[in-house]
C-alpha cells in the first residue's frame, strides 16, 4: 500500500506523482495544502521530519526528496512500466539531468515562483501570525526563504535566477532539438524530473520559452503533455490551491 | 578498461576513487594539477566539456559527477564488491545522504577551502593571466567563484557558509553516535560520498570536528581511514597539489 503527500501534480510533488502514474501504480493521495502550512504540522512532521512534500509512505516505511522516491519506484517495482534504462551508461546519462535539476534548474525556477506567489501568502500574514508559522518549518534554509519572501527578494537574487532559468531554458532546448527524450531513445525519470519544472513555463516565462525561441523545448513539453499517463494524471488530479492556475510553478 | 581523471584523493574526487579501491577495480590514474588549470585545457574539455573533475572513462565512455560515477561502478560492476544495498529502502536512504552532500554540505566546505587555498593561487596571477584563465572556464558559476575568491569572499558569505559546515558537523556526528554506518548495517557510497568531504575536517575545521564535540563523527573518519582499501589508496596515490596537506580540502 502507497501514500503519496504532495501539493499536487506540480513542482517537485509532480515528479513521483508523474512516475507513479507512468507506471500504473496505485497509491493513495494525500494532498497538502500549502497555504495552510499543513506541510510544517506536527502531524506531517511526523512523518517527514523536515517538513517538506513529497514524500512516500510505503507499508509503514516513509521516502523522502522527490527525486530519490522516484529512484525508488523503479527498484522497489521491477515489474512495473521501466522508467529507468538497464544500460549502466544510459543510467548514468539519466542521473546527470536529474541531479541537474534538483542541483541548479529547480532553484532558479522556485525562487521566481516564490516571489510571484509565495510572498504575497506571506505579507497577508500579521506579524505574529507570520512568526509562528515559521518557528514551526524545521529547516533553517526554508525560514530564511520565508523572511525573504515577505520581506521581498532583493533585486539582485531575481536578475541572478532569471540568468539562471535563461540558461536553464537554452541547455534543455538545444539538447531537445536533435533528441526526442533527455536520455536518447527512452523516456525517462530524466523527462519526468525536468518536466515537473519546466512543464508551466511556456505561461509563466512565455517570454523566454515559446515557440520560436525554444521549438525543442516546446515539442517536448507538449509531447509529454500528449502522453495517456500524463492526461490521466492532470484530469484526476487538482491542485488544491492555485493562485493563477496556468502560471503556478512554485 | 577505465581511466580516472581526477585532482587525487581528495573532495569530489575522492569518491570514485575510493569507490575503484573498495571494489578492487584496476584502473588508470590521471591526476590533473588544478594550479597549472589542467582541468580547463582544450584537451579535458573534450573529454567533460564542463571543465570539471573527476571523470571516468569506460572503454570510450565518459561518466561526469562523482556522485553518479559511484553509481555508474555499482550498475556496471555488479559482481565486484558491492557498496550499495540490494533492498530499495536502504537504497533510498543512501540516496538521500549523496544527494545531501552534493547539494548542501560539500558546498560550504568549499568555499571555505577556497577562502583559505584558491584564492592565494588566483590572487598570485597577474590581471592579464588570472583573466586569460577565467576565459577558458567553461562554466559561468566557476568563473564567479574564481573572481571571488580572487577579490576576497565577503564576510557575510563566509560566515553563512561556516554556519552551514557546523550544522553539518552536528547532523553526521548525531547519525554517527548512534550507527556504525550511515546507513544502518552496510559501509556505502553514502558514507564514502561523505567521507569524501569530511576527511581532514579534523585538522582544517578543529574547532568543530573534534574527540569532545563531535565523537560519533571522528569514530567514523578513523574506522574508515582504518579499513584496508582505503589505507592503499592514500599510500599509492598522492594529491600532486598539496599546499598544507593536512588542512587542504578544497
């Protein structure tokens, strides 16, 4: 029996949620809801010390940090739909684009979408109201990121990841012009794991991914939009919370 | 047939290289000098076109990131000695200690290490060649990272980053009081990833790594500085680059 805690089929809560479904694995869903900080809960806590989604209760044993559950799915259920390739090299190949993402395309994207969307859940708050919700995340890193939120990212930090995204956008479309998946010739965890990021910024970063900047990019995202799984996903699942429902890549 | 190209068995490039030496692998060694910037000459560059070390070379094959080389050893050498656990779980949990080296603790040693080593080697260039090196770096970051460290890492930086390193410290040494290895019952690449980074912590980072403070964590650098392959390894390769031997950690 599988439990899977997310916000819902985007960001980083989309990679397992996406694999869980390419595989044809059923798992029960268990959707947090981010606005209301159930993710920093005791009741959650409890499950992920670090307060953060997604994570997988599998019979009683809990996995955590998207893209390791993701590893996890392919060993754990051999038999199911392969998202990983058997070839140690093409394996290899597929780690180098997950590790990317979870590395230096993730952060650039959420910090963007945290301005966007995350402050502005921040400055609603009382002053009072706002410092006890972060005494309760349990990770340092995150405390910061929500003072910094409220208080507004410093213009430098934007113009930084905006560089960051745009150099994101350039690397994953130049390699999507002469290659069908990340990995050549398999869709795989690698497509999952950048999708969950990139799937979103031909609304929110129109100006830098669209048809004529980013054709490969472009093909891809639609290409995997266009999958079955992915349909499925998209149409049973809902986000609970949506500010601006095309543009949310928090 | 297998080549390793890497800075010798220190940092990142540790990893692999131990990994090759616990798993009884032969293989070529390739050590590049960091101060003559071997690692970002044309003839590197072909082979990781990021510049970086370490990379393993297989019979024509090329595998970048320490961390997804450690893998590439497992998936590719499955009857040699193995440093992964079979059960996905624990597998998991390895992951979750890889990936929190490369994306939190190897980061702040870092730039520590270079505070204290790369910033000397870069200040003692003249403008004309230090911009001439800079040039042939091939990642944007890196070339930030070599002009601050020629500039001089602002405090604040410096202290955020020794914070990072002392909560590090704290989060191994609690694992480490309790468990023999960091994943219960099996010596991994999680503890060789970690190890990578925290070997020499006891001479350049005393203060926080030490027999009172820190007992679980020095247990675990001295039982695996203990264990046979890795006493080979540090006799038969030496860091061509060695400004303070004990202390670098670059």
């Amino acid at each position: 029996m599988l439990k899977l805690y997310s916000f819902g089929p985007g960001a980083n809560s989309l990679k397992p949620m996406l694999a869980l479904y390419e595989k044809g694995l059923d798992y029960e869903q268990v959707q947090l809801n981010p606005a209301k900080f159930e993710h920093h809960s005791d009741w959650y806590k409890a499950i992920n010390p670090r307060g953060q989604v997604p994570a997988l209760w599998d019979d009683g044993k809990v996995v955590t940090e998207s893209t390791v559950i993701c590893e996890y799915l392919e060993d754990a259920h051999p038999t199911a739909v392969k998202l990983r390739p058997d070839d140690p090299f093409e394996r290899a190949e597929m780690r180098v684009w997950t590790k990317w993402v979870d590395e230096y395309f993730c952060w650039c994207v959420s910090t963007i979408g945290w301005h966007r969307y995350v402050g502005k859940m921040a400055q609603d708050l009382s002053d009072a109201e706002f410092e006890e919700k972060v005494a309760n995340i349990p990770v340092y890193e995150q405390q910061v990121k929500w003072r910094r939120a409220r208080a507004g990212f410093p213009q430098d930090m934007l113009d930084e990841e905006m560089r960051k995204i745009a150099v994101s956008v350039k690397k994953l479309d130049e390699h999507l012009r002469d290659n069908e998946w990340l990995v050549p010739g398999m869709y795989t965890l690698a497509d999952i794991c950048n999708f969950a990021i990139a799937n979103g910024m031909q609304y929110g970063f129109a100006e830098l991914v669209n048809r004529d900047d980013t054709p490969g990019l472009i093909r891809w995202i639609e290409q995997i939009n266009a999958r079955p799984a992915v349909k499925t996903m998209f149409a049973e699942v809902q986000r609970e919370i949506v500010h601006e429902k095309k543009e949310l890549n928090v």
